[in-house]
C-alpha cells in the first residue's frame, strides 16, 4: 500500500455517547510518544480547545451509528496547512484516560452512568493546557529504542532529558499519585529486576 506521508501532531478526541449525542467530550494534542518516529503510546500530552472540525465530525460519526457508550476518535492535525486527517476510532477510551479525568472529564463514571440512564452532567468544559506523563512508558520506549538501535547516544541523552523534564512538567501522571504510589513503585521495581536480570522480554 502506497500512501501520502502527513506530518503533524496526534489528537485524541475522548467521547462519552448517549443515542448518538455527544455527552462528554475532551480533547488532548500527543507531545511525545515512546517511539522516536512518533509512532506508538503517548507518553506527555495536553488538553486542547475542542478542534471545531474534530468535534464536528465526532458527533456526527456517533449520531451516524447511534452510538452509546466511550469512544476514542483519533486525528492527525498538519499544523502548515491546518488539515486534519482522520486515523481511526475505538469503542473505549484511551489508555492515557488519566489526563481527562484530571481535566474534569471522568469519562468511566460518565459511561456507567449513560449505561444506568442516570446521566444527568450538562457540564461539557474541562480544564486547558493540562499536562499529563507516562513516565514508566517514558522508559519502556527509551529501552526499546535502544535495544534496537533506533536513538545514538546523543539522541538517548535528549531522550532522558526530555523524559525528566515531561516528569517534573506534568500537571498528572497516568500512573503515578502521591496519595498511593506503591502501584507505581511495583512497576519501577519489577522494570528494575528485569534490567538487572537481562530479561530481554519488552
């Protein structure tokens, strides 16, 4: 298959749906992955102004199925041309949902409560300009990468910088809170262990 190459930034558009009317929407642009060719799990995003065409066409493709339920709708936004290009839809939300729930959005407690038709929130804003980390993402990605020889040395070192830095930025973590950090301390030490057992298994 031969296909133009697009340019830009990943958008994810999270939906809760009720009989093919939007509900609950949250927006976030994807600043970084855990693949150096932007392919791959968002590792810091930040929540956007809903893209007027994105949200357009987001209630329309719900209205078109009568959707009821979670949904993720992705975009490709080129950012010379301001065109967005659709990616691909999912009937559930995305893994990285923490950031939208920071944001005000708690789009599991919104899809039970659709499911139960007690869902009476009129309250469509969220918080803007909110950060968001997967640290322990950050670093799978940074192995990966590594292990297959896709960063040299000096792109590892901007690779670990960037990491920290999007730790120390982030507004929430997907993981990570300071209220119960062991679930988080678990990941770090299992990672660990499997570094210091030369487990190859990613």
């Amino acid at each position: 298959m031969v296909q133009n190459e697009i340019k830009g930034r990943r958008h994810n558009c999270d939906i809760v749906a009720e009989n093919g009317q939007i509900r609950l929407y949250c927006e976030s642009e994807i600043l970084r992955t855990d693949r150096p060719d932007y392919f791959g799990i968002d590792v810091f995003d930040r929540s956007i102004p809903p893209d007027p065409i994105h949200r357009e066409y987001c209630q329309r493709f719900v209205e078109e199925l009568n959707y009821t339920g979670l949904g993720l709708i992705q975009f490709l936004k080129d950012p010379c041309t301001g065109t967005s290009y659709f990616l691909e839809t999912n009937p559930r939300t995305a893994a990285t949902t923490a950031l939208a729930v920071h944001c005000g959005v708690d789009l599991p407690a919104a899809a039970v409560a659709v499911h139960l038709g007690n869902f009476s929130d009129t309250d469509t804003s969220y918080a803007l300009n909110q950060s968001q980390n997967w640290f322990h993402g950050d670093l799978l990605g940074f192995r990966w990468a590594r292990k297959n020889r896709e960063v040299d040395l000096i792109q590892s070192a901007a690779w670990f910088a960037a990491a920290i830095s999007s730790f120390i930025r982030a507004d929430c973590h997907v993981t990570f809170t300071w209220k119960d950090p062991k679930p988080t301390m678990k990941l770090y030490r299992n990672l660990l262990v499997r570094l210091l057992m030369g487990n190859k298994r990613d």
